[in-house]
C-alpha cells in the first residue's frame, strides 16, 4: 500500500472529515481512504472480519443450552486453590 501525504487542507475540510469518520465509525484515514476510491471508482478492500459478529443470533435454544451444560465446570470454584492460609 503506498503513503500520501496532503498539504494544503483547509481546517474546515478536516474538521469536516473527522465528524464524518466519527459518525460512520471510522479512523480518518479509511475515512478518507474511502472517499478516494469512490472518487475514483475504485473499489474498496472489503476488510476482512476478525470477530464473533457473524455468530450472534445463530444459537439456537439447544445449542445455549447444550454450551452451558459443557462448561458448567469452568463457573466451579476450587476453594483449595484460593485458600490463602
């Protein structure tokens, strides 16, 4: 990926680009990023997921279920193992 620096930029047009950064959850810079590419009509990169967000609400009631009862021994405290005297 290669590097750009801008000289030149009013303050209003940063401020500009930073509340709209903010309010897409964005940094500035795939903020600004994206805004090059679309003026280009480039695509964007999809960025790939590294969380769990594709799995929430795929649980069914069983399977909640069937997840507790296979971890129920991690929720158990061994009392020896704190036992401080």
């Amino acid at each position: 990926m290669a590097n750009l620096s801008v000289r030149g930029l009013q303050t209003e047009t940063l401020d500009a680009l930073k509340t709209q950064a903010g309010r897409e959850g964005k940094s500035l810079n795939a903020m600004v990023v994206q805004l090059l590419q679309n003026a280009v009509g480039g695509k964007p990169k999809p960025c790939p997921h590294t969380d769990l967000d594709a799995l929430a609400g795929t649980w069914s009631s069983q399977d909640a279920a069937d997840f507790t009862h296979a971890t129920a021994a991690f929720r158990a405290i061994d009392a020896d193992l704190w036992d401080s005297a």
